[in-house]
C-alpha cells in the first residue's frame, strides 16, 4: 500500500520534489470541488510529472480514510484530467469500481466495465470508434452490452433489458431496445433535489418533466433540456470584450510574453460569474489582468441540466500575442 504523508500546513495546491521527481498534490471534498482545509478533504489527487524513471504524467487519487487508491490512469495535462490509455478507479472498501480506455486526445473507446460495490460486475459498454489516416479519432455513441444487479442477476443483455445510470450526482433507470433508451425513464439528481420523468423513442428523447422539492414541474425536450451558458451576444462578443479591455502588463510586453492564460470561474445558476481562479498564468502580471478583466464581464444566460438552472464550471483562454518590431 503506497503511504500518502500529509503535512498539517497542507496549502491547497502543493509541490513535492523528492528523488528528482516532482507531484503535483491537490485536496478535493467528497463531491469533487477542491478544498484548503483538511479536515474537509476526502480524497488526494497526485499527478507525477516524468522523470528518468517513469516517461508518462500519472494521475493518482487516494482516499485519506485510508490511503486506498481512488483512481489512476496516465494523463496528458498538468492538471490530471486528459486521460490516456487504462484508467482505473476503486469504492473505497478497495474493490475496483470502473475500467475505462481512452484515446491519446481524451476520448473514451473501446470496452469498459463498471463494478458494483460488492466487486460483482455491474454494467458493460462499447464505445465504437475509428481511426482515419492522420490518426484522428470518430467515436460513435457508446451501445450497452449488459446490466446486472448487486446479486448478479443479468436486468440487460446485448442492448436489451433494463439497466440503471449513476454517478454521485444523478440517477437514471428505464429499458433499452437494440442498444437505445425506449419507453419511460425516471431519476433523480443535484442531491435528490429534483426528480425528472422521461420518455424516449429510438434513444431519442421525446419529452420530460422535472420536479423540484416543493412540486414545481419544469417540462423539456432534447433542445430546451440541456444548454451551455450564454454569455450575452455569443462567444465572440465575449473575446472582443476580453481584447479591448484587457490591460496587457507594461513588463509583460517588454518581455515580449507569448501565450495563453486561463480564468476558471462559475456561471452560478442565476447567470452571475463568481468564484474566479488563476489556472494558467504566463507571469509577469498578465495572470492577475485576466483575473480583473474577467470578473468585470456581463452576466450569463446560465446553463440548464433537464430544464433546471445549475452552476456550470467554465474556464475562459485568454491568448496573449506580442509584436516584435
């Protein structure tokens, strides 16, 4: 079992540097939204950068209950987030919970396969895909293989049967005909805060209600269920908001500093943008002039998850190009 040393003055994001190799340590609560405080952590992510002895970036989670591997995969970001190749996950009890296989651009393919707690095999997918010429990847929609219940008991197979979704945020059941949603389907999400009904044909969603704790329905379909946020006049009023407001740094320039840097914020489900973080800064101040031009933007038209406002995470590239004359 590998032995994960947190010292007390844990700052939220921290370096290890030990035999020439350096990690990346980041503290996350039990519903994935980093935190400082370590009292509030439930798990560590590490990302360890290649070295001479290892040539691929790994990201690693591990529970601090008891220092039980959450997840592992190789990645290809500096944040651990682009998956390549196997990744691996565990309920903490330390049986596996998932498998998966991406590409080397991030996206998932091939087979993978989800564990129920008690280790028996839960649910199986097949994510198609193609490689053309240039090595670029086409992935179709994921057909489910088979489903069975905590006990073993087969609910799908082949793409037909009942099956259920979940994840810490939501949960779905219903049938499947020939690899596609048929028919009724119900759930939950956001904590069991809402409650939604669906109805599909041919895997196409037709129509669906959302209910909120005091009753309140919410009708959608597939276009009016679920949207992004809108910044007011569409992206490109935004970036020429971002170019004729951004206060390019004085020693910046001088420096001639090419490149991106990046503001993540939230869109909360009101449209306000609020929590905003330096998660790319190129030095020389032009981190913190994103940061003040940022949080001077309009308010959004905030995203919507089956007809309902929520908080959407959003990180916004702000490239940087000097000319030399």
């Amino acid at each position: 079992m590998r032995k994960i040393v947190l010292i007390s003055l844990l700052y939220l994001i921290t370096f290890t540097f030990s035999y020439a190799q350096v990690n990346f340590q980041t503290l996350y609560t039990k519903y994935g939204s980093i935190t400082k405080e370590l009292d509030k952590a439930y798990y560590v992510k590490i990302v360890t950068f290649p070295d001479e002895n290892i040539k691929d970036t790994i990201a690693e989670e591990f529970y601090l209950s008891n220092n039980g591997l959450k997840l592992q995969g190789k990645v290809s970001d500096f944040f651990g987030t682009k998956f390549k190749g196997k990744k691996y996950e565990m309920f903490e009890n330390g049986n596996l919970k998932s498998e998966q296989m991406y590409s080397n651009s991030s996206e998932q393919i091939d087979t993978a396969f989800y564990y129920h707690q008690n280790g028996k095999i839960k649910s199986i997918l097949y994510y198609p895909f193609s490689i053309d010429k240039k090595g670029k990847y086409k992935i179709e929609e994921p057909l489910y293989l088979a489903y069975a219940d905590s006990t073993g008991k087969i609910l799908l197979k082949n793409g037909n049967g009942f099956a259920v979704s979940e994840n810490s945020y939501s949960y779905e059941e219903g049938n499947y005909v020939d690899h596609k949603k048929q028919g009724d389907w119900k759930g939950h999400f956001n904590g069991k805060r809402y409650t939604f009904t669906e109805t599909f044909t041919e895997g196409k969603l037709i129509s669906g209600i959302t209910t909120d704790s005091i009753g309140n329905k919410t009708p959608y379909d597939s276009i009016t269920g679920w949207k992004e946020p809108a910044y007011p006049g569409g992206i490109s009023t935004l970036m020429q908001y971002i170019g004729r407001n951004y206060d390019y740094p004085a020693q910046a320039l001088y420096a001639g500093v090419n490149g991106i840097v990046e503001i993540e914020f939230i869109i909360d489900k009101s449209g306000e943008p609020r929590d905003f973080k330096l998660k790319r800064d190129l030095g020389y101040g032009t981190g913190e002039a994103g940061l003040r031009v940022a949080k001077k933007m309009k308010k959004w038209e905030p995203g919507r998850q089956r007809g309902i406002p929520v908080n959407v995470k959003y990180l916004l590239p702000i490239r940087l190009n000097t000319v030399q004359r």
